[in-house]
C-alpha cells in the first residue's frame, strides 16, 4: 500500500505583536516557525482531546457506579454457594467455641 504524501495546509492572519512573540520563541527552541506552530498545537490540541476523554470517561464510570448500586445484580450461584459455606463455617465456630 502506498503512502499518502498529501499534506494540508493550514494559514492564519496575526497580529505583529503575535508574529514576532511566535518567531522568538520558535528561534529560541531551535525550531522554524512552522515547526514551533505546530507542535505547539498539536499539544494543546492532544491536551483538550485528553481532558474531554478523561471527563467523558469519568461521567460513564460514575453513572454505571451509582446504577449499579441502586440496582445490584442478582447473586450468581457462586456466591450464592459461597456465602452458604461461610454462614456454616460461623454457624460452626461459635457452637465449638461459645463465647459464654
């Protein structure tokens, strides 16, 4: 499969003031302007994509949390079986070792 060598183009209008604070810190960090552009926007962008995943994620966990408490499944009989051995292993202990 050949790879694709299409690149899109992205242009912005700024301000002087704006230009030249860009250009500064592109030539500080060693990069060329549009270098400097656009990892810096692809950081901010990475950054809303996390903080609006992690927010989606945390409202789904929260919602399943509290249906799930007021409406707790039905024991499976596993635990079921479980519990029935462990009430008697109790029922055993105290009648071998009352506490009176």
């Amino acid at each position: 499969m050949a790879l694709s060598k299409a690149k899109e183009r992205i242009s912005a209008r700024v301000p002087q003031h704006a230009y030249q604070t860009l250009t500064q810190a592109a030539e500080i960090s060693g990069a060329t302007l549009n270098q400097f552009l656009l990892q810096a926007a692809l950081e901010k962008a990475q950054m809303i994509i996390d903080k609006n995943r992690t927010i989606k994620l945390s409202t789904q966990a929260a919602t399943v949390f509290f249906d799930t408490i007021e409406n707790p499944p039905k024991p499976k009989s596993k635990l079921k079986n479980t519990m029935k051995t462990y009430k008697e292993s109790i029922l055993r202990t105290i009648r071998l070792h009352p506490l009176a």
